[in-house]
C-alpha cells in the first residue's frame, strides 16, 4: 500500500526549499494553512504512525499530475487545465510574465508510482515527484493563440471581466469561481520552491522509465484532446 500525498504537505507556495524526501516532516504541518494542505499534513501524520505500528507503506508527494504524454487525456478538474480550459471558452488569455505550469505525464508517474509502491525495499520512505522543469504560462497562451484556441492575451483585469461575463451568460460556475480564486491560484502558477526529487528519479531511471519532454508537442496532444 501506499500514500499517496501532494508537496503543499511542506508549506505555503514560494516558501522555502528545497524540500527533502524525508518520509517524517514534523516540522512543517504546524506551518500549513488552508483545508487541503492541512489534510494532506494529517494524512501524512497519519502514516508515520502507521509504519511505526509496521504497516509497509511509502509516501508519495506529486506535484501537479499533467495529461497523457500520448493521448492527451486530462483530469478536467486539475487548475491548470481548467485554466486552459476557461481560456478556449472565452478566447481570452491573461497577460503574466510570473505564472508557470509545472507539470509531470500521468502516464509517466503512474508506471513509477506501481514500480515503487510493489517493491518492498522502497518502503517505509517518501519520494517527491516535481517537474524542474516549470514552463511559462506566457508560452503556452501564445501556442494556443497561434493555434487560433485563442483570439487575444490581454490584462488580467480584462481577462477577470471575460470570466464572469462568460460565467454569467452560460450559467457556468466553474467559471465565476475561478475569477474569485485567481488570487489563491497565483500563489501556485508564481510557486518557485525546491524539491529534492533525487530518490524518486532514480528509481525511475533504473526501472528505464524516461520522462516526457513538457514541450510544445506535449501542450499540441492536451489542445487536440480538449477539442475533440
């Protein structure tokens, strides 16, 4: 078995790093604000106890879990597609120079996450799954502009005024709340923190499991995929 927790275990975004793999971080939780940090700080708890009790288990931390390398396929309710997503719908992006997309294949993290969740000597250890490799969010609004998902990037204000008025016009929800959380979400998109992702890259590596590139081609599969 496994525990499967997320890095904002450790503290508010842009606070700190790098943050080690280390299966005991006492000294974080106490730190953590927020509903889901604090669950995930309690879920964490919740497994030393255990492995002191001598389940075998591991802690897994990924970051923000990115489509399919192959297909495309995304989780519709992940921020960043959503993010994405609201974009399309309104022909619209925000203008930023701060805010990146961090992002690791699902398809990747879920072979490694069954190699180390299956062998008994990665137990009772934690393991940071975290893109280094963050992409701005500027480059992906001008591939979808070129791509024509997109008519125009614009000032976050006006980009604020299109969600709500889209919001307002077709009833959608999602929409009016994502205008209302930008503040909550930028603290994320500008996050800049370290993690120390050493043990989980080499058991990747040494069960020959290569990393997608997070390119172009990469975001190209998640455009077609949202249009199909």
């Amino acid at each position: 078995p496994s525990c499967a927790v997320s890095p904002t275990v450790f503290s508010p975004p842009g606070q700190g790093g790098p943050f080690p793999e280390a299966p005991h971080i006492a000294l974080y939780p106490e730190h953590l604000t927020g509903g889901i940090p604090r669950a995930k700080g309690g879920a964490e708890k919740l497994f030393g106890e255990a492995v002191e009790r001598g389940l075998p288990a591991c802690v897994l931390r990924p970051g923000n879990i990115g489509h399919h390398s192959a297909t495309g396929a995304a989780n519709p309710n992940d921020f960043q597609v959503m993010i994405m997503n609201a974009c399309a719908r309104t022909g619209l992006a925000p203008e930023v120079d701060n805010w990146h997309f961090e992002m690791t294949p699902v398809d990747y993290l879920s072979q490694a996450i069954v190699h180390i969740a299956s062998e008994k000597e990665h137990f009772n250890a934690a393991y940071n799954a975290v893109a280094d490799d963050r992409i701005p969010a500027e480059g992906v609004f001008q591939q979808m502009h070129a791509k024509g998902l997109i008519r125009d990037i614009v000032p976050m204000e006006t980009w604020c005024s299109s969600l709500s008025e889209h919001a307002a016009r077709e009833n959608a929800p999602s929409l009016q709340l994502m205008a209302e959380s930008l503040s909550d979400l930028t603290l994320y998109l500008a996050d800049e923190s370290d993690y120390d992702c050493r043990r989980f890259e080499t058991i990747a590596q040494s069960r020959g499991l290569k990393r997608p590139p997070v390119d172009e081609s990469y975001f190209d599969k998640l455009f077609t995929a949202m249009a199909a």
